[in-house]
C-alpha cells in the first residue's frame, strides 16, 4: 500500500490524502484480506465509525498512525509476524478495550495507545524488548500491567495520566526510568510487584511506592550507591563524574540517577560528591 499523509486541523481533527477519505467515516468493519502483507501509515485514520478490523495472517508490518482516530474501534488482534506497533499506531482509539499481541512482537512505539481511554488491561509478550515514551498516554481505564523482563527502560511519559492504574509487575531487575518520580502522580493508589533489590524497589523507596517482592532475582545486577559511573565499583572516579555532571560538562546515565544521591536529600549537588569522598576516606562506613 501507498504510504498515505496526515495533517491536523486546528479541532484536531485529521486530514488525509487517501483516496478513499471521503466514505471512510461511514465504514464499520474492516476486513484486510489474506496475502496482504503490508498496512501503510494512515490507512484507516479517521475511520471515526470502525468498529471491527479483521487482519491476515500474513500480515508483517503496520505503518504509522495506520487506526489513527478510529474512536469506535473496540478490538483489534494483531497477527503473528508483527514486530513492532509503530507510533501512533492507534492513538486516540477510545473505546478500544481489548488488543491482542503476538508472541513475535518486539516493540511498542512512541504514543502506540495514545488515549485508548477504555484500555483496562492489555498483555505484553515476553518476547518484548522495547516500550517508547508516551506509549499508553492517557490510557485512563487502565488498571495494571506486565512489564517483561526483556524491557530495558520504562520512558518518561510512558504511563502519564493513567488515573486508573494500581498494579504495575516489573520482571526486568535492572530496569531503568526515565525521570525520578515515574509515578508520582498515583503514587498513593499504586502497587509495584518487583524483584529483592532491584532498581524497582530502589524507586519506590525512593518515590514513597507500595512496592511488593517476588522474590530474589538470578539475573539481578548489584548496584553500588555511589557508583556515578557505572563500573562496578565505588572509587575516586565517581567522584570525577559528579563533578563534571554538576558542571554540565556531561550528562548521567538513566541507571546513575539514583546511585548518586549518597546524600540521600533528594537532589544532586555538591553534598553527594562530598559524601563519596568521605566514604573513601574511611571517615564514614557507608554509602
């Protein structure tokens, strides 16, 4: 299929150049026949009464923004093959409530569910390796969620205004988060489910979350509260890089964030390099 293009009006409404954009709005289901194997970006956006789709086995893409403000759109089953849900998949579906994803897929891109307001719980497989930021923005309805352990990071924006969301179950022990107080806006309602010791427990400790163990993880990597520069160990080096971070000579990996608090104040500033200092001057017994 042609890789169709999107522009948005000032009501934010969309406006397409597919050749069929003037009889989508009456379309209630759609049936992508089998052979097919490609869904161009923008294919179905504005099909503001779909609520059906159908699609092939031997499906293997899905372009950009492709069910873009297919509000009535309910559910959808994305066939094995697919690989990753790209951006803005389908952003802006509100009554999508139930998504099907196949074991072979990869990652979630950039605003994928942006908005799917009526989302209360979707699956991830473990074969996933990557959520972008914004992913399930506004996903109001949603109530909890899977993170497998294959995700690396969990990025900014990610979980922004899920109002709903009281369980979140993280399998990756060493996973990242894109800002400090991920969840800060639930925090009071919100159960994160993680490994003894892992960067999960280590934010909720920090973020005042309700943080409940699975049990001690084979594939944890010890973190060392001090450890600026991620090497394994805690030396005058560390010290260098705080330094230099406060200096806005560089910037600190997603993981250093919290192993450089040695202040334990909330902040990053001059203290903590102090206190490292201190602690390789024996002056302290630890960080």
């Amino acid at each position: 299929m042609y890789n169709y293009t999107g522009t948005y009006t000032e009501n934010y409404e969309i406006i397409t150049d597919l050749p069929y954009v003037e009889d989508c709005k009456n379309v209630k289901k759609v049936v992508v026949s089998e052979g097919i194997t490609g869904i161009s970006q923008y294919a179905f956006a504005g099909f503001s009464n779909l609520e059906a789709v159908e699609l092939p086995t031997t499906l293997k893409t899905i372009g950009q923004k492709a069910f873009l403000n297919c509000y009535r759109l309910k559910s959808v089953n994305i066939p094995e093959g697919i690989k990753e849900i790209p951006f803005g998949c389908f952003d802006t579906c509100y009554s999508l409530k139930t998504v099907i994803l196949p074991k072979s897929l990869e990652g979630i891109g950039y605003n994928a569910f942006l908005y799917c307001s009526g989302l209360e719980y979707i699956e991830l497989p473990d074969n996933l390796s990557y959520i972008n930021g914004g992913a399930f923005f506004g996903c109001f309805c949603l109530k909890e969620i899977t993170i497998p352990k294959n995700v690396k990071e969990i990025e900014s924006g990610t979980f922004n205004v899920c109002d709903s969301l009281k369980k979140v179950t993280i399998l990756n022990p060493n996973i990242r988060f894109g800002v400090f107080n991920m969840f800060s806006s639930i925090a009071d309602q919100l159960t994160i489910y993680g490994y003894n010791s892992s960067t999960a427990e280590t934010h909720c400790k920090t973020n005042s979350i309700k943080f409940v163990s699975l049990g001690d993880s084979p594939n944890l990597v010890v973190q060392l509260m001090g450890d600026v520069n991620l090497d394994g160990a805690v030396n005058i080096l560390d010290v260098t890089t705080l330094q230099r971070f406060l200096a806005h000579i560089i910037y600190l990996e997603y993981d250093a964030v919290p192993l450089s608090d040695t202040y334990r104040d909330g902040e990053i500033n001059v203290l903590d390099a102090t206190q490292i200092q201190r602690f390789l001057a024996h002056l302290i017994p630890e960080l």
